[in-house]
C-alpha cells in the first residue's frame, strides 16, 4: 500500500511541476492546427481573418503613397489667367432695331457701315506645371492662344507676367515662362509604360479652386476623339476616371511615382462637369513637343502627303492581302513627297524605315517625328507583290509669312492672301493656288460683285495671279469707273463652282 501511495505522490509532484513550466515559461505554447480538409467551417474563418490585415496595410500605404505625391508634386502646379482680347460686330441701328425698315422709309436715314468692330476682353482660367527649376511652364494651348497677357500664380500665392514660348494647337500643348529660378518642378515620365486600372493623381484648379487634388484609375489608353476637324490632331488620349473638371486643363495626370504621365485636356461631358471621363495628353507626346517649342517657338512635323485607312477583314479579302495590320493609301496629294516617289492609291504601307506600320494613326505619327528633308523607305504591297520606294519627306505645315493677308491699293473692298498648299490644307480646300479672300467689305464694289470670304479668285482679265501684288498691278493699270473681270472658284460641299463676275474700280 505504501508503495502505491508513494508512486502517487510523485506523479502527483511531477504534474505540478510540468503545469508550473507551462504557465511561468515565457515562450508561447504550440497551438494545435486545424485541419482545413476535416473542418471546411473553419477553413473559411481562417482565411477571412488571415486576408484583414493585409487589406488594411494595403489601404494605408496607398493613403501614404498619395499624400507623398501630393507633398511634392502639388507646390509644382500653378493657375494660368489668360487675357484675351476679341473684336466682335457690335449692334449698329438698323441691324439692331425692330423699325428700321419704317425709320429708314419716312426719314431717309442712309445705312451705315454694319461691320463695325467693338473690343471685348474676357478671361480663360486653367492649370499648368513647372517643368524646370528655371520658370518653364507646361499648359494646354486652349488656354493660352489668342492671349494679350498671361498670369500665372503659383501655390504660394505669387503672380508673375508669363512670356509664351510656343504653341501647338495640333497636340493641345503650349510652353510659356516666367522669370525666377528654384522653382519646384515635376518630372514628365514614360506613358508607353502605363497599364489601365493603374492609380492615378489629377491636381488642378477646377472652377477656380487652387490646387485641387482627385484620385482614380487609367480607363483606357489611345483614345480618339476626333475633334480635329481641317487642322491635323496628333490625339492618343488617356482616359481616366479621377474628377477633372473645367479648370483642371493644362494640370498635371501623376503615377504612384510621383511622374507626370499626361497632361489633363479634355472632358466628355453632357452637363458641363465631371462625370468620370477625362482625357490627358501623354508624356510621351508632351516630351518631343516642349523640345522643338524651346528650339523653334513651334513643332516642325513631316508629310508624306497621302490619306489612308485601317486593313479591315471585308478589305483584307477584296485586296487578297496576307497581312493583317498596316495603311490602305485613299489618296495620294498631287506634288506631293508620295506622289513624287510614285505612290498610288490602293498601294499597303506595312513598313516605313524597316518600323512596322500598325494602323493610319501610327503612320500618321511616325511621318510626323521625321524632320523634313529626311530621305524614307517604304515597303508597300501593290497587287499582291511587295516592294520598296524612297520618299523626301517634306513639312506638314510650314510657318506662315507674318504678313497673312493685303489689302488691294485701289478700294474695291477686297482682303486677300495668297493661298498656298499649306493653307489649302488648312481650310480644306482642294484648290492650292489663286487669292483666297478673307474679308469683303459691306457696300463694296467687291459686294455687290457677289464676292464671299472663301472664295478664290484664280484670274484676273484672263491672267493667272498668284500673289496680291499681280492683283495690285492690274488695277493700278485700270482707269477709274472702268471694270476688271474676274475668274472664281467657290468650294462648299465637296464641289468646285467657278465662276465669272465683272469688278468695278472706283475712282
């Protein structure tokens, strides 16, 4: 018996023991797994509680992530006001006035000139972003065309007189300056390297108020608009879904990074404000622009001459084509540097210097990074049989002479410029030679001759003019109270109507 009590004894001392160790010891005691197999209930619990944590840190990094950005890149962004001044008819009395016809019939009153100009100023508000420590500011050119004075004020609350640099209406882009140094600056990064559903940071000045800051994600990338109209438009939008609103243009669309990646320009909106899609211009773009800005005042582009479309399946089977991407040529512009190197309508252009052409938009941009003169090669596809030509690339718009348009010594109320290729191309006429008229005066021998701004006149008395000056010439050669015949030329609805008319030289 006592052996038994003594063998209790020591199990009983040796169970306090163990008990002691576990509870004084400092170390954790092994908590037993759960089998995920056996217990399906458990497994879901486990796993909603392991996934908490890291949503949390998540959410917070990001929250860190964005106040880091904004911290540096917000003191870079600045307001721009830009003064404009704009000549507008103003109401004369007989244009105005409900009894004109009845004042004019019982007191004789003569008419008076209608076209008189009154000077309005008006305001256009929006963003920019400083791109150099030196005062170079990055905008859009919507805000800053047209403008007598422009103000910027940075987030400091400072105002400065900007100079513009340059311009770009094609790309949206404009470069101005101010005088100072130190400026905080942002830094343009890589768009090629931009994935959507990637965050983003838009900081502007909507509707005024300075240095606002919406947050969201890319929607889409290589957005067309088409809001080109006869002006070529380099577009290849990023879409996003952070609040831009009217104000916001010209500001700064930023990476996690803390880069600029675009450069906000556009909303797409029924009522006027945010609805969730806006566009940027992309860094990428805005890099080669604001080069030849600083060089030139102006982005100096290449023309191949020709207008193109997508390979479609319907065209790839009418063609008999093996390739899948590349340009149909539509038309070829007659002097062209197409037409010169003996490009024709239907021909493929998959390849332009040994670059694959993916569509008309890569094409159009790939001419236009080449700087006029460059000798290109191109492969093209000509019924079914691929071959190689050389083009000389030439400018796609050539800067304009400062004197646009003349008026004619002798007043038979006529403005004219001389139209070019160019210009042609601008206003979309398929004419490029002859007098393009800019302005007819009211009550002007070229008025009553039924002459319109637009018009062109290609001949006067039966001479070929292709500059004011041959125009000046014939009518300081013809007498008073005599008449010049005129050949015209009006376009409108894709249609050529020419047309004689007889002007009157006054005395």
């Amino acid at each position: 018996m006592k052996k038994y009590l003594w063998i209790g004894g020591l199990s009983f001392l040796a169970g306090l023991l163990v008990a002691g160790y576990i509870f004084l010891s400092p170390e954790k005691p092994v908590i037993p797994t759960v089998s995920m197999k056996d217990n399906p209930a458990a497994s879901n619990n486990v796993l909603f509680a392991a996934e908490k944590e890291p949503i949390k840190s998540q959410e917070s990094a990001l929250s860190e992530d964005f106040v880091k950005i904004v911290e540096k890149t917000g003191p870079t962004v600045v307001r721009i006001t830009s003064e404009r001044v704009e000549q507008m008819p103003s109401l004369s009395l007989e244009e105005g006035w409900p009894f004109e016809d009845f004042w004019d019939r019982f007191f004789g009153n003569q008419p008076q000139p209608r076209n008189r100009q009154r000077e309005y100023r008006s305001e256009a508000l929006g963003s920019g972003f400083f791109i150099s420590p030196d005062g170079y500011i990055l905008t859009n050119n919507h805000i800053v065309e047209q403008s007598v004075k422009i103000t910027v004020t940075t987030v400091d609350g400072k105002d400065y007189e900007a100079k513009r640099i340059g311009t770009d209406p094609a790309t949206d882009l404009a470069l101005i300056k101010i005088e100072g140094k130190n400026f905080p600056y942002a830094v343009l990064g890589d768009s090629s390297a931009i994935k959507v559903g990637e965050w983003v940071l838009a900081i502007g000045n909507p509707y005024g108020m300075e240095n606002t800051v919406t947050a969201g994600i890319i929607s889409a990338k290589g957005r067309q608009l088409g809001l080109g109209g006869n002006v070529p438009t380099y577009e290849d939008y990023i879409q996003t879904d952070a609040a831009i609103n009217r104000g916001n243009s010209g500001g700064p669309l930023i990476n996690l990074k803390g880069e600029v990646i675009g450069i906000n320009s556009n909303i797409l909106t029924p009522t006027g404000g945010n609805i969730g899609i806006g566009f940027a211009i992309p860094s990428d773009i805005a890099k080669k622009v604001v080069v030849q800005l600083k060089e030139h005042g102006r982005v100096i582009r290449g023309r191949l001459g020709i207008r193109g479309t997508d390979i479609t399946d319907a065209m790839k089977k009418q063609l008999k084509l093996s390739v899948d991407k590349g340009v149909i040529i539509s038309q070829v512009e007659p002097d062209s540097p197409a037409d010169k190197a003996g490009l024709k309508k239907y021909d493929v252009i998959i390849e332009i210097n040994g670059q694959k052409v993916e569509s008309w938009k890569d094409l159009r941009f790939k001419v236009a990074d080449i700087q006029p003169g460059n000798v290109v090669t191109i492969k093209i596809i000509r019924d079914g049989k691929e071959m190689t030509v050389k083009a000389t690339i030439d400018e796609l718009e050539p800067q304009p002479s400062e004197k646009k348009e003349e008026k004619v010594d002798k007043d038979v109320g006529l403005s004219l410029t001389a139209l070019t290729p160019s210009l042609a191309r601008r206003y979309g006429l398929s004419t490029s030679e002859g007098l393009l008229v800019t302005e007819v005066k009211d009550y002007s021998e070229a008025a009553k001759a039924g002459l319109q701004p637009g018009d062109i006149i290609l001949e006067v008395n039966r001479t070929k003019v292709t500059s004011v000056r041959e125009f000046q010439d014939i009518l300081k050669k013809t007498a008073a109270g005599d008449e010049v015949i005129l050949l015209v030329r009006r376009e409108s609805d894709n249609q050529k109507i020419d047309f004689i008319v007889t002007l009157r030289v006054p005395g």
